[in-house]
C-alpha cells in the first residue's frame, strides 16, 4: 500500500468516535446534515466515493490539510488535488440530496 494512502486512512481513522460530530461541524451550509441520519448520509456518501476522490477528501476537509499540503501527502499535482477535491464534495452533495429526497418522501 502507498504510504499516501496509509496517511488518509490514518487521519480518517483518528478521528474514531468523533468522526460524526466532525462531519457535522465541518459540513457546508444547506449540506443537509442536521441529526444521525444527516452524519450517517454523509460518511455513507462518502464510503461511495472512489478512492482517489475520498483521500483528498478526507485530508482537507476531515483532516484540515490546504490543497497544497494533501497534494504533497499524495503525491499528486495541486491542480489534480483540486478537481478531485470539487468532483468530491460535489458527489457527496448529490448524493446527500437523493438521500434527502428519500427522507422526504417517506
């Protein structure tokens, strides 16, 4: 296993049981995450995502990393680092709205 690799799964890891309260104090305004449901949307959003795309993901946004610092720890181009980082919190997005959607209809 690359070491970058080890590093994103580390800093995910660390953040055991208060990985829900991080996901929610960290979530973007009108994101929908409000309760457990909201948290349990999100790390299943981003349980969906492909590796790549949930490794930045998880370094800036779970483990406070710039783009510069996880381009770095993944050994990746800044500019990739960053269109990873958009497709990834725009499929969380998505995908927290379609879980929403469900909610609502219920």
């Amino acid at each position: 296993m690359r070491e970058y690799r080890r590093i994103a799964r580390n800093r995910y890891e660390s953040l055991g049981a208060d990985c829900d309260a991080a996901v929610i104090e960290r979530a973007p305004a009108g994101a929908g995450v409000a309760d457990s449901d909201g948290a349990h949307a999100l790390r299943r959003a981003i349980a969906e995502l492909s590796q790549p795309l949930q490794e930045v993901l998880l370094l800036c946004d779970l483990g406070e990393l710039t783009l510069a610092e996880a381009a770095v720890e993944l050994v990746i181009p800044i500019d990739t680092a960053k269109d990873r980082l958009r497709r990834a919190r725009h499929e969380v997005r998505v995908a927290i709205d379609r879980a929403q959607q469900e909610v609502d209809r219920v």
